[in-house]
C-alpha cells in the first residue's frame, strides 16, 4: 500500500471536508477535485515524470514548415544533431527548414489519471453506479450524450459528425459507463471550471456540474476508504 504521510492525509481530508461543507456546487467540485488530485498524485506520481519534447518556437522555422504541408507531405531530415545530457537533450533537424527540438524530464498530469483508471477499472466495473445516469442525462444533447471542450469552442459546430469531434478532442462522449469514460468526462468539466468557461447561475452549465459532483464524492471516498486516508496515519501509530 503506498504510504500517505501525516500532511497528505490532513489536506485530502480538509478539501473532503470543505467539498461536503460547501452548499455551492462549484466550490464543492473544485474542493473535491484538489482531494481526487492530491491522491492520484501521491500514488502515481513517481510514473508521471517522463520524458518530454517541446519545440524552440525561437528557433525553428514552424510558419514555413507549415506551409509545406498542404495538404500532407514526407519530408526527409538534410541534417540532424543531437546534443545535451540525460535530463535535458535537444533535436536539431534541418529539413532543410529549421525543426528545434528540447527533450527534458517533466511531472505529466494526465498519467496520474490514467494510472487510477488502470488501477481501478475493475473495481469500478463491479460497482458500476447509476449516478453516471444523472451526468449522462445532463449531457444529453438529441441523441448523443458530451462535454464539449471548451479550449476547442472555436471547432464546435453541432451540425458537425460528433464521432469525428470526439476524435478531434473537440468534445468529450459520455456515453459509456466505466472508468476510462468518467474520468475523461470529469477531468474535462474540472478544466472547463478552472479556465473559466463555467458560469455559475447559468441553467445549463449548473446542471453538468450538480451532476457530475455526487459522481466524483463517490470516487473519492472509495479511495480515502481503500486507502485509509480517514484512519490514523501510519508514522504516528505506537509500537506494541
């Protein structure tokens, strides 16, 4: 079981508590969300640093590089190189447009969800709630059921194929109930909140959020439970 320190427990625990507290269902999701966070780090956070590549927007040629790619096109590498050390590299490509690459170590959110999803699939399968139903039903939209991704608005368009949007990260189905789906759904609405593009009083959007909440408790005490992140912490049981 992996070890939950005195500090760790009393903070998931404060944002638990603060998230039942709250009468307001924004402030209760956002305070449930840091608790969800705070455990999902301290499990999987040794996995979620790996290995990232970022281009030098500085010193690559990206407006002419994009220029030649229409519609598609294989462009073969004149000259490469590669330098650095085992934290930080870099890639530089000449094609014969420049392509600077940077490559360092870096803490990636999303794997720390995607590690809970892997861990508790099974779990969630045999204890599929019908609380999906209340957060499917709010996302209902003709006959399909998403969250749309509101970094990607722009990109919305509802007389569009919503498969090909979903593929596109423009949306968000929620149509399938098992963990994979509710994670994506919730982490979605999380951001949606976060960056601003929820309104409170707003009809539509304080639907999604009111039933998306009793969803993510419901995750969330499963995991104090199974944890025993509500239990007394480990270094301040006495020795027999």
């Amino acid at each position: 079981m992996v070890y939950f320190d005195e500090k760790q427990i009393g903070l998931i625990n404060s944002w638990h508590s603060l998230s039942a507290k709250s009468e307001d269902p924004y402030m209760a999701f956002m305070a449930e969300w840091i608790a969800f966070n705070a455990i999902c780090y301290n499990l999987y956070y040794e996995k979620s640093i790996i290995e990232r590549a970022n281009i030098d927007r500085s010193k690559s040629k990206l407006s002419k590089l994009n220029q030649r790619f229409t519609p598609s096109i294989d462009i073969e590498v004149q000259n490469a190189k590669v330098t650095g050390t085992a934290e930080k590299w870099s890639v530089d490509l000449s094609l014969p447009e420049r392509l600077y690459i940077l490559v360092s170590t870096n803490y990636t959110e999303d794997i720390i969800f995607n590690e809970f999803v892997k861990d508790n699939q099974n779990w969630y399968e045999k204890n599929a709630t019908e609380l999906f139903n209340e957060i499917n039903l709010a996302l209902k939209k003709n006959d399909r059921c998403f969250v749309i991704n509101m970094a990607k608005s722009q990109n919305y368009n509802f007389k569009n194929d919503i498969d090909e949007m979903a593929n596109k990260n423009i949306i968000i189905l929620c149509e399938e109930n098992n963990l994979k789906t509710i994670k994506n759904v919730l982490y979605q609405i999380r951001c949606n909140i976060f960056h601003g593009e929820k309104t409170p009083g707003d009809i539509n959007d304080d639907k999604i959020v009111r039933s998306a909440l009793p969803l993510l408790k419901f995750i969330v005490n499963y995991l104090i439970e199974i944890h025993k992140i509500n239990k007394t912490p480990y270094n301040s049981v006495q020795a027999p």
